[in-house]
C-alpha cells in the first residue's frame, strides 16, 4: 500500500472532523425534536426560533411559566436566547381572546420567569394589570403597566424596559435596583407589586 503525503493526511483529516460534526449536529437537532413531558412540563426545545442569539445566561435553558391567555399552559424549558414569543409559540400561541400586544414578545426570557398574556376585556381593550391582579411580571411588563406601580412614572418604567432588553430579562426583582432612577423607597413598593 502506497504511504501517504503530508498533504493527504490533513485532507483526510479534515473531513474526518467535517463529518464528526455533521453527526454531532445531527444527533442535537434529532434531541431537540423529540420532546418529553413529566408532570405538565415540557422538555423540548424550540430550535425553530432562531432567536438565540447571544445571552446573559452562559448558554444554559431557561424554565418559563407561560400562563394567561395561551393554548397550552405550563412550565417549558427554552434554549438560553429565548424570547417571550418563542415561550408563547411552545404554548400553542395565543387564544382568540388574548392580547399579543400588552407584552412584549421580542423580551428575552430570564430562568423562573412567568409570563402571562392577559386577555382583552369586554370593550376589546387589553386588560391592565391592577394589584388585584397580583404581581406584574418584569419579563413582560409595558410601561403603562410599570406606570400604575406607586413611585414609578413613565420615564422610570422605560428605564426599566431599557433595562431588561440590554440585560436580557430581570433574574430576581431585587436586580431592578441597578436601574436609574429607582431608590430604596421605590425598590420597597416593588417587591411587593413586581416578579421576575
């Protein structure tokens, strides 16, 4: 058998390397697609999205709750990257009577966040968060729901908007406390009408 030259080893080599990540690919993508469920929580991920670029979280999933106005309700783990639509589309997308447009959906998702896609009111409008309500979710919050929270005004709750886009999302709610504009009077009428 004829020896080999310096030139054909590194050929063979690299497609050798070409084909070792095909496979690996392969088998990632074929994980992804088959999903497995335990106890209403689903384990897929939604590689469809496309939208994991870059995150906060070092590349690890995040586990959302997706309640409200959605076809499937549940806790679901997401690639790190996620956005709140890409949590809303794993729950079946919203309902004839959802509002899409009382959340934010291009809002990256943080680990332990619920978000909750509020239902129009009789009147068509969205229906706004009030403290009967319960808390008002970081990850999906509008400015004029910020705005109802007592010692926040618009210009602060777009800070705090700002905020989540450029960090992607809000890891506890004590973290709103990095946001200018917000003291420690503030920071204590939010935990109680705020979660991540």
């Amino acid at each position: 058998m004829p020896e080999l030259s310096r030139s054909q080893i590194l050929v063979y080599g690299a497609v050798g390397v070409a084909l070792l990540l095909l496979g690996a690919r392969w088998i990632r993508a074929a994980d992804q697609q088959a999903p497995a469920s335990s106890g209403g929580v689903s384990f897929a991920a939604d590689s469809s999205s496309g939208s994991s670029t870059g995150s906060g979280s070092g590349g690890r999933d995040v586990v959302v709750h997706v309640a409200g106005a959605v076809r499937k309700p549940g806790v679901y783990i997401l690639p790190a990257g996620s956005r709140v639509d890409d949590a809303v589309k794993r729950a079946g997308g919203i309902t004839g009577g959802g509002s899409p447009d009382a959340i934010n959906l291009a809002a990256r998702l943080s680990d332990g966040q619920q978000v909750v896609v509020p239902s129009t009111r009789a009147g068509g409008g969205p229906a706004a968060a009030t403290a009967a309500d319960g808390p008002i979710s970081l990850g999906s919050a509008t400015v004029e729901q910020l705005d109802t929270i007592e010692g926040i005004g618009p210009v602060t709750a777009q800070n705090i908007l700002d905020y989540r886009d450029q960090h992607g999302g809000f890891s506890s709610v004590e973290e709103v406390d990095q946001v200018p504009g917000i003291g420690p009077a503030t920071m204590e009428a939010l935990k109680s009408r705020l979660q991540p």
